[in-house]
C-alpha cells in the first residue's frame, strides 16, 4: 500500500496469544466483559500501529466499550467513537476516563448516537481529518454471549444483546444490517483524510445452518459506500503454541459445530477474522481497487 508508515504487514496477524480475558485486563472496567462482541485489544493495536502514526485520529462508529479507542489512545492517537446504546457508551467513557489515569498520551472522545448519522454527529474539526476508521459490524446473539452452567439452573445464556430497543443494527436482519453499515461507512468516507484508510474485522458465521459470508458482504456494500478495497488480512482467534492452534472459541460455536456433526456435517470452527481494508475510490480505480 502506496505512503503507509510501516513495512507491508504479514497477511496472517496473530492477535491471540494471550487470552482475550488477559488481554483486556488492567485496561478496562470489569463491567465491559458483558459486552456481547468485543473487539480483540490486540487486533485493534496491531492496525492501529501499522496503519498510523502517532497524533493521528482514530474513528470507531460502532465502538462498543471503546477497545479501538482506547488502544489508539495508549499509542498516542486521538481517538473518536461513536456508540448507539447508552449503557455502552457510558462505559467506554469510564474506559477511556481509565486510560487518562493509565498515562494514555491520546485523547478520546465518545458520542452517544446513531451512527447512520455520522456526517450530522461528527464534530466539523473531523471532516477530512480522520487517518484511520476502525470498526467491526454486529454479529447478532447467534455467535455472542456468556454462558453460565450450574446443578440447579442447567445452562443459561446472557450477555448476548446489544440493548433491548430493534433500532440497533445488531437485532435486525441481514439485509437491514447491510443497509445501515452502508450508511455507516458513506457517512465515515466523507470524514476520511485524502489518505485515510478503512479497516472493517469481521467474520463468517452461520445461520440455520447456513454459512453467510459477511465478509464478501460487507465488501459490496463497500463499493456503494465509495470504497474500493485496498488489501485483506486475516487475524487469528486462536493462539500458536509450537506450531499448533490454541482454541479460543466461544461455547457456542463449539456446540453448533458439535451438533453439525452428530448429523454428518463435517463443520468446523472458524478461527479467523478478515481484516477488510478499503479506501476510498478515486478517479481512474475501479471498483476492485485496480488502476484502470
């Protein structure tokens, strides 16, 4: 990639090593463990220090607890995130009021709002001044969650919705998912730097059975955005120990595979993450990001 700071990256990140229990310790509140799709510390670092340099600024629209805006800010960028469910925002405050303590030489800045509104949301200081958008779309409680198992109660599942209003994008279907993400990245293209880059981490999942390629999505919706893609990286889930993966996976995806396999399907767990990498489309590229 044409003016990035560092060397070319490898194109297989390994993002957990640690636990991502370890990862988060001492950085963030215990209260942001109930958050149903935490993005890796280790993920959000690793392309926050390639990608960028420091002073830079960092956007997450759909921040969650504020991980993208907290490692940014731990690596001296500044950073803005934006989250559509008080109580999330309410805790990447407290996040980012921890990273102030923790000697954090970056700022954040946290907005409770409906990304689908960014240009409207967004200070004006930012347009045209964002180096890196960083973010990941909502999964949805097929693949989130918490799972407690006891002799009295059996097992139970939690901490699996992102609030309990259908606004937010992570309780609707997948073509209302894509829709919103597509309003989403328009509105962040028009904050985007003239060199700014887009990383999108999101993953395959499966529903009823079905493999959905959110990836191959969220790449479409991209080029209706005004994004061309610029490069594709996997981050590992699992961590490498002697040449072997260490499983890091949810119950849940463990059990779905269990059961496709007592009926003969021959799934198996996904243990990666796409790191999708876009810019924005310019005259002369088309839409595979190709000089034409």
């Amino acid at each position: 990639m044409a003016d990035q700071p560092h060397p070319r990256p490898l194109s297989v990140w390994a993002v957990a090593q640690q636990h991502p229990r370890r990862q988060r310790a001492d950085r963030y509140i215990p209260a942001s463990s109930a958050h149903p799709a935490k993005m890796l510390p280790a993920l959000a670092r690793h392309i926050i220090a390639t990608f960028t340099r420091p002073g830079d600024t960092i956007l997450d629209p759909m921040c969650g607890i504020g991980t993208s805006c907290v490692e940014a800010a731990h690596l001296g960028r500044h950073a803005v995130g934006v989250e559509y469910e008080h109580r999330w925002a309410g805790i990447a405050r407290r996040n980012a009021a921890l990273a102030a303590r923790r000697g954090a030489a970056g700022t954040i800045h946290i907005i409770t709002g409906d990304a689908r509104r960014l240009p409207a949301l967004a200070p004006p200081h930012l347009h045209g001044a964002v180096h890196l958008i960083l973010t990941s779309p909502p999964y949805g409680k097929a693949t989130h969650g918490t799972v407690d198992a006891d002799r009295s109660r059996g097992v139970h599942k939690r901490d699996f919705r992102y609030g309990h209003g259908d606004g937010n994008l992570g309780h609707r279907r997948l073509d209302e998912l894509l829709t919103g993400f597509t309003d989403i990245l328009t509105g962040a293209t028009g904050l985007l730097h003239p060199d700014g880059l887009v990383a999108v981490t999101v993953r395959p999942y499966r529903h009823n059975g079905e493999l959905i390629d959110l990836p191959g999505a969220i790449l479409a919706v991209a080029h209706h955005a005004g994004l061309v893609r610029a490069d594709r990286a996997v981050a590992l889930l699992a961590g490498i120990r002697g040449g072997n993966l260490i499983p890091r996976t949810t119950f849940f995806a463990l059990h779905n595979v269990r059961v496709a396999r007592t009926t003969g399907v021959p799934l198996h767990v996904v243990a990666h993450e796409d790191v999708l990498l876009l810019r924005r489309r310019t005259l002369g590229t088309d839409p595979g990001g190709r000089a034409s």
